[in-house]
C-alpha cells in the first residue's frame, strides 16, 4: 500500500480533474504552471509529494504539442521532488490516430509520444477510449484503457427508443459498436465508407438493417465531424428513423458544428474527456456533455489500492 493520495492537473481540463477530486474527495494539490516569455514551460510544485502516490490528470487534447509538453515538465517535476509513484491520468490520449504507418515516409507518432511519456519518468498510465487499442502495446509500463460505454449505456436507455440499433460509423470501429451491442443486447450494424482526405469522408454502404430503427452512432472520436455526419446521412438513406451519436472525445474544431447543423443527427452525446471549447454553445445543434469523473475516479482509487480494474473496462 502506498502512502496516501494527491491529485494533482495540468491546464487542460481542470474541470474534470474538479469532478474526480470530489468524486474520491481528494483535494487537488497546488501546483504552479507558467510560461517563460519565450513560451517555455515552468512547473513548480507548492506542497510535498516525497514518497506519495500522485496522480497527475492532463488531457493532450486540446493544443495537444502544448498540452503534451506541460504532461512531460510535470511528470518530471514529481520524479525529481521523490513521488514514490506517478500515474498519469490522460483522460484523451492525443496523437493516437499516428498509430502505424499507412504510407510511406511517415512517423508512428503514438509511439513517440508513449516514450515521451515513459522517459519522463512516469510508472503508469490511466486512459479512456484509445483511438487504438494497439497504442497500449506502444508502453513498456502498465496503461488501464477504460471504456466510456458504461456512461452512454445508462444514459441510451434512458432515451426510450423504439427498435434502437448501435451502429459504427465505419468497418473499423465495429469492435466498439459490438461492445456497446453486447452490453446493451441490441442488434449492431456499420457503415462503409471510404477516406478522402484528411478532413473528408465518404460512406459508400451499409452492412446491416436499420429500416424503421432509432440509430446511435457510436465512435471514440469526433473533430470536424465529417464522418459521422456522412454515416448520419447514409443510416437515412437506409430507412432509419431518429439518429444520435454517442462520441466519447468530443473535441469539434474547425467546421464541425456547421456540418452538425446541416446533418439528419438529432443529438450529439460526448464526454469530458476534453475541455469544452465554447463551439457547442454558440449552435443550435444539441450537444449534451456526460461526466467520466466516476469512472476515473473509481479507477484511481483502486490503483492505489492495488486492486484490480478490469471490472471497469465492461
């Protein structure tokens, strides 16, 4: 058993990490971040972590090169002021989409970013919602990868659906849609679609029946929103009546909520993995945002006490 608890955050979803602190009732510990004028990171811890087991909340999302570089100069902060253990807690892992080399003469980004992290001197990692669940082969230490599904299951039955089917809004995400289908015991579909670029999509089929059903898309990621809002349309397409998405990273930049408004989806469901924006309040499109303060807080309480977690992945 390590000495007791501190929580401690980075800048980027202080909000959360709030929620987790009164879910566990630990208080957050004082910490001092700034910039040099140059833009440098500076990190000065305020109270004593010598011998304490500390878990460092940071999102790399959003900003994730400034977001990430905080997480580094952090984690070596409580390394060299003798935390006798440093978990960090990265509710959404950026560069996770870096994951394999799909073309020539490009890096594997998540690889990278996983020996930043393990160099900085951190003993484990505590995430939700992998964008691959190979990433978690990329750490030669321990990662727990929760899954958000237990959030957005309670809140689907909650919606009174008629003939709901989970559907992923590509081939690759089928793995996920069977978990939320398993769960749940409704029937799973997918859409096929096929990338343009970066930003755009296209969804060329349907595996699966979704005639006269209430649809929810389910995904681990949304940022422009380009293919969910063409899986969207393709489910239409394919007779289904009311469309929602439940998303767990719900990062919407650029011309997401545009295409949101423009799309069949009725609501938008994500997480706060990732620090609201502001984008979602300036829309009329509905988007509603749930806690996984509960889920991560019940994962850090029993790291600590050395418990196991697995009950938390389903």
């Amino acid at each position: 058993m390590h000495r007791e608890i501190k929580l401690f955050t980075g800048t980027s979803n202080r909000a959360l990490a709030e929620l987790i602190s009164r879910r566990i009732n630990v208080p957050l510990g004082a910490v001092e971040i700034s910039r040099f004028p140059d833009g440098e990171v500076f990190v000065r811890i305020l109270e004593n972590v010598r011998g304490w087991d500390v878990f460092l909340v940071q999102s790399t999302v959003p900003d994730p090169n400034e977001s990430l570089m905080e997480l580094l100069v952090m984690i070596d902060a409580f390394r060299r002021a003798s935390s006798e253990r440093i978990t960090a807690v990265i509710p959404c892992y950026g560069y996770a989409r870096q994951d394999r080399k799909d073309q020539p003469r490009v890096p594997i980004t998540a690889k990278l970013v996983a020996n930043l992290i393990v160099a900085a001197g951190v003993d484990r990692v505590l995430t939700v919602d992998l964008h691959a669940g190979q990433i978690q082969g990329f750490f030669d230490i321990p990662l727990d990868n929760l899954y958000a599904f237990p959030v957005f299951s309670e809140y689907i039955r909650g919606l009174k659906l008629k003939d709901p089917v989970i559907v992923s809004p590509d081939v690759g995400g089928i793995k996920l849609a069977a978990a939320y289908s398993s769960t749940m015991k409704l029937p799973v579909a997918a859409v096929d679609k096929r990338r343009l670029s970066d930003t755009e999509v296209e969804a060329t089929g349907m595996i699966g029946d979704v005639r006269g059903c209430d649809v929810i898309l389910v995904d681990d990621l949304i940022t422009t929103a380009g293919s969910l809002t063409e899986a969207a349309r393709m489910v239409k397409e394919f007779g289904a009546r009311d469309v929602y998405a439940c998303v767990t990273h719900g990062i919407l930049v650029g011309p997401a909520m545009s295409r949101l408004e423009a799309s069949p989806l009725k609501r938008l469901v994500i997480t706060d993995t990732v620090r609201s924006n502001g984008c979602e309040t300036r829309s009329k499109f509905e988007v509603e945002r749930l806690t996984v303060s509960d889920l991560l807080g019940q994962a850090i309480i029993r790291i600590h006490r050395n418990e196991s977690v697995s009950s938390l992945f389903f």
